[in-house]
C-alpha cells in the first residue's frame, strides 16, 4: 500500500502571489476545473522570472519548455476564492529546474493542491537544451529551502529581528 502525501504548510514556500479564482474556473461541479490548477502554477513561475529580469518571453535568447508536470489535489477550491500561491525551487540541474508550487485557498496555512513541474531550458532558435545562465540559477537559488532559511522563517514569523 502506498503512503498518501500530506499537504505542506504555508511556510515551505518562499515566494507568495495572491491570484484570484474567476467564475469561469469552476466546473459544472463548482469545483476549480485541473486545468487552471496548471495555469496558477504556470503564471506563478513565469511571474517570478519577468519580475527578476531573467525572462524575456518575446526576445530572450533562452525559454524554458515544461516536461514534467504533476498536481495533488487536498482540498476543494471554487469561485469565489483568493488564492495566495506560494513557489519554491526543489532541484537545479545543468539545463533544467523543478518549481515546486502550493495554492492556499483564502487564507488557510496548508495548501489544498500542490505539485511541481520542470522547465528545461531551450535555445529559442533551435529548441535544443542549452545551459542556463548564472543570472537564471542565481534567481532559482533564491527560492531553494534549507536549514537555514527555516530559522529564518520562524523568526520572521514571530516578529524577533534577523541577527
């Protein structure tokens, strides 16, 4: 038998974007259709990248390409909800990243879907892997948890200073 996994917690993720849900995501369930799930993931990445100067999607010599994406579902989301999407970096590669993305629903501290998915960057031109530049790798270390930044996180949280 396999071990289900448990949703994470608001503080593993790094970076948070507040999105909305629209009437047109639901289903005829008045659940969120999958397929935004994946847009919430899409534009939390690509949002972080623009906002740090490592993406140019019109002219960037260098675009990443999704090749793995999965989605685990935990709790119901539907219109109306605001939706605070947390990001973090699980892995850098050589030519590719895998983003880790949690949704909270409104303002719950465990995430009701989670998953993750890979970019592999690609020259525009030929559309063969290419190295990732330092600028990219250094924005993606930014968002890789570790000991350190849990410390981090509680005393922030707690309001004591950073010393």
């Amino acid at each position: 038998m396999t071990r289900r996994h448990a949703a994470d917690p608001r503080e593993s993720y790094l970076y948070f974007q507040v999105m909305t849900t629209r009437w047109m995501d639901n289903d005829s369930y008045r659940h969120m259709n999958n397929t935004t799930y994946y847009s919430f993931f899409d534009t939390i990445v690509n949002q972080y990248l623009i906002e740090h100067g490592v993406l140019d999607v019109e002219r960037g010599p260098i675009i990443g390409l999704v090749a793995e994406t999965t989605c685990r579902y935990f709790s119901s989301i539907g219109f109306p909800a605001k939706i605070n999407v947390g990001l973090r970096v699980g892995h850098i590669g050589s030519t590719s990243i895998r983003y880790e993305v949690g949704l909270f629903k409104d303002d719950e501290d465990v995430a009701s879907a989670q998953g993750h998915f890979v970019h592999v960057y690609v020259n525009r031109e030929s559309g063969r892997p290419i190295a990732m530049p330092d600028a990219l790798k250094s924005v993606a270390t930014q968002l890789m948890p570790g000991p350190e930044m849990t410390g981090l996180r509680t005393r922030l949280r707690e309001g004591r200073t950073i010393a």
